[in-house]
C-alpha cells in the first residue's frame, strides 16, 4: 500500500511539473524580450507587428501587417480599457494567437492563452474583467499570431505596457479613448455613415486609411 501510495504521488508530481513547464514555456516565449517600464508619459501611435521568424516561416504575406490600436506605452483612466487589433489574415492563414498580461513581479493577470482567429482580416478586440488594472500599477501585455502549430518561435508579435492612472489625470494619448468608443459604437451599428465617417476621418489621422473599410468582427474571448 505504501508503495501504491508513492507512486501515485510520483506520477502527480510529474503531471503537475509537466503543466507548469508547458505554462512556463509559453509564458518564456512571449515575455522573453520584456518592454522597459514606462517612462514619462509621450504621445504614442498604433503599433504594427514585427516578426519573430525562423529560415522557413508559415506566416503568411500580407499588404498590412497587424496592427494594435494601442500606443506602446498607455496611461489610461480606464479600469478595464479594451485593446483593439487589426488582423490581415484569415483564420486558415495562422494557426492561433497568444496573449498574456503580467504585473510588476512578473505574475499572470491575464494568463496565457491560445486562442483562434475568427472572421478575419478585420479589427478586433480584447475585453478584460473589470479592474483588471490598479491605479499606479504598471503591467506588460504581449499577442503573438502563432504561424505555424508546430514550430512555437514561427510568429508575428506585439507588445507593449499600460498604466492606469487616476481619473483626475490626463492620459498620453489623445486618440486611444476616442478610438475605444467609436469602435464600440459601430461595433452595434455597423451601417450608419456619420459613424462610419468619424471612422474613416480618425484611420486617416492615424495613417490607416488603408483598411478603413475593413470590417469590425466578433473575436475574440478571453474567458
């Protein structure tokens, strides 16, 4: 019986060991290259995705690369601000994407997960449980479009920090809050052309009136 008893606690413990190596794993290859911590607060821009690619890469080729609608270093009023994307691939063109927040001590807010692409190319967003974010905080996010489900270092990542701060603050951007709020009001009504006007005049702020009439779609969940 003590044996029996020894050795099922051997086999837990290398289950156990097994599902954290393979949660270490993912958490390593995204955060391998942490951003530096914020610095004082500067307009930003959306971001487009750098590749991080072997000799023989499946990621495919795109006019557009994507792109996060959030500047590289946020300050936001938000508790639970929504981060938009643009996506240029089908959801037959990649494997999955990955994304992940960690706070200050390097700890899961968001843990990491492989999620699928749906009704794609086209902008979407990632929604977070309300106070996601404390005041003063800072924390790391990290997407990575998986390219190729056998080979974990074939993606196209993105990256960047948030802050929230206080309600009485001004944030560092003047363009995040208004994108946020438009998106979701044509996420609902998606037909009526002054929305689809502002829409049109902030992507030409921006310099992406390239895919202004891309479509906004239903992906993805965090849940």
């Amino acid at each position: 019986m003590k044996m029996f008893i020894q050795g099922i606690k051997l086999a837990f413990t290398i289950t156990l060991a097994t599902v954290i190596s393979a949660d270490f794993a993912i958490a390593n290859l995204i955060a391998s290259t942490p951003p530096p911590a914020p610095q004082t607060g500067t307009s930003g821009s959306p971001q487009s995705g750098g590749a991080t690619r072997p000799g023989e890469s499946k990621c495919p080729n795109a006019n557009t690369r994507p792109i996060a609608f959030i500047p590289k270093v946020l300050k936001t009023t938000l508790a639970s601000p929504t981060f938009w994307f643009y996506i240029p691939y089908s959801p037959n063109d990649v494997d999955s994407f990955s994304f992940v927040i960690l706070d200050e001590q390097d700890r899961y807010v968001i843990s990491p997960k492989s999620i699928k692409l749906s009704g794609t190319p086209g902008f979407i967003s990632l929604r977070f449980p309300s106070q996601t974010f404390e005041i003063d905080k800072n924390y790391r996010w990290y997407l990575s479009i998986n390219c190729d489900s056998q080979n974990e270092e074939d993606r196209i990542s993105l990256h960047g920090t948030v802050q929230r701060i206080a309600s009485t603050s001004t944030e560092n951007v003047n363009w995040y809050r208004p994108l946020v709020e438009l998106a979701e009001r044509r996420r609902t009504n998606s037909s009526d052309p002054e929305l689809k006007a502002e829409w049109d005049k902030l992507m030409e702020s921006l310099n992406f009136s390239n895919i202004s009439a891309q479509p906004i779609v239903p992906c993805c969940s965090l849940d």
